[in-house]
C-alpha cells in the first residue's frame, strides 16, 4: 500500500541580484520541483512530501535560505494513499 502524499504549491519571493544562487540552492532539496519563475525575484515551486510536517519544514528552510524575501504556501493537497477510501 502507497503513502498518502502531500503536495504543496509555494510562492517564493527571492532579491532579484540573488537570483541564480536561490535557485540553486533550491534545486539540492528532495521533492522540489520548480514551475515557473521571473527575473523579477518571482518563482513557483511545488513540493511533494509524505508528511504535511515535512512540508512546513521546508517552507521554514526556504524561508532561510541567502536571498529568499518569503515562501508563501498558496495550495495544498492531500493524496490518499492507494486503496484508502476516505
């Protein structure tokens, strides 16, 4: 039986001149996928993890990342695990 998954949606606010360096840094975390950006410090990222906790953690560690203005959690979505009815 798979896990439930928790799939969360984030608007991340980034200083434009660090730019780059977030979204490298971004890009070395488990479960993150980026969707959209602007070179105006703007980026959409989706997280995919089996905890909601682990989704509240790594909003706590974008907000500390070198750079980053705010993550903002705008969606979030629980997916049942495989064959739970509720």
């Amino acid at each position: 039986m798979a896990e439930a998954l928790h799939i969360a949606s984030l608007l991340v606010q980034v200083r434009p001149e660090l730019f780059e360096a977030v979204k490298a840094n971004l890009r070395r975390l488990d479960g993150f996928e980026l969707h959209q950006e602007s070179p105006l410090g703007k980026l959409v990222v989706v997280l995919e993890a089996e905890h909601e906790r682990q989704i509240l953690e790594r909003i706590e560690q974008i907000n500390a990342l070198p750079g980053v203005l705010n993550a903002a959690l705008v969606y979030h979505e629980l997916l049942a695990a495989e064959g739970d009815t509720e």
